[in-house]
C-alpha cells in the first residue's frame, strides 16, 4: 500500500513540474477570466488579480483601483465577443514590451512576475486581449496584468 502511495508522489511531482500542466491550467484560468468579463462580475474578477497590477503600461498599486478599473469598463458593458485563445506564451527576458517598452513595465517584470508566469493572448470579434498570468501555488493562478483592446 506504501509503495502505491509513494509512486504517487513521485508521478505527481514529476508532472507538477511539467510545462504542458501549467499551460493547461492557464488556459483553464483565462477560460474562467472571459466568463467572468462577459458576466459583468468585476468582484469575482478582482479577486483573481493582485496588485500591484500592470494596466497597458501603467502599475496600479492598490487593490482598490484594480476594482474600481474592472468595475469601470464591465459596468460600461465591456464584453469580449465570440472569444477565442489564440496562445498562451511563458515570459521571458522580452515579454515586458508586450505591455509597453517601458523602464516602468521592464522594472514591473523583473521584479513582480516569476517565471512561472505566462502572457495568455484573446481574441474576440474585434480586438486582440493580453492577460498576464501568475502562479502562487499549485491551482493558485492570479492576473497581474491587462492589456487591450488593441484592434486586430
């Protein structure tokens, strides 16, 4: 019974650390994001984030704005029509000019996002969306970050 147990450690720690699972669960994270946006709950979706939070190229230092901004644009009907995952890329040294080549989102970046952190991109009907997506512990993922609506 013992020895079941322990190869089912060693499995599930063998696979935690497998790039394909955290892929998925982000995926799965930005899936529950865009339900939340097209459901107009900006509370539920300002406790996904965590502050500081980069908006475009702007750091939101408190959690009260990030809320103010999620309930500002759901609550003037923000929605993402016909929603599509078009990637979900894990950073690197580049990713900050995703958001804006900036000092500011460079310094955000270095010192804010793990490398565990993945930039998930949406599409819908116009627009293209970019979620900046972290982990804090297994099945724990925040959005630290928001960019769009930029026009496809």
């Amino acid at each position: 019974m013992w020895k079941k147990t322990v190869l089912s450690l060693l499995l599930a720690l063998l696979l935690g650390g497998c790039a394909t699972l955290y892929r998925v669960d982000y995926e799965n994270k930005l899936a529950e994001v865009v339900a939340l946006i097209n459901g107009g709950k900006d509370r539920e979706l300002s406790a996904l984030c965590r502050a500081p939070f980069l908006l475009d190229g702007e750091v939101i230092l408190l959690a009260k704005d990030v809320q103010a901004f999620w309930a500002g644009i759901l609550g003037r009907g923000f929605r993402i029509e016909d929603p599509s995952l078009v990637t979900v890329r894990f950073v690197d040294g580049n990713s900050f000019r995703r958001f804006a080549d900036a000092r500011e989102v460079d310094f955000y970046f270095k010192n804010y996002v793990s490398p565990r952190a993945s930039i998930g991109i949406m599409e819908g009907r116009a627009f293209r969306l970019y979620f900046l997506l972290d982990r804090y512990s297994w099945g724990r993922i925040k959005i630290i970050g928001f960019k769009g609506p930029e026009a496809l």
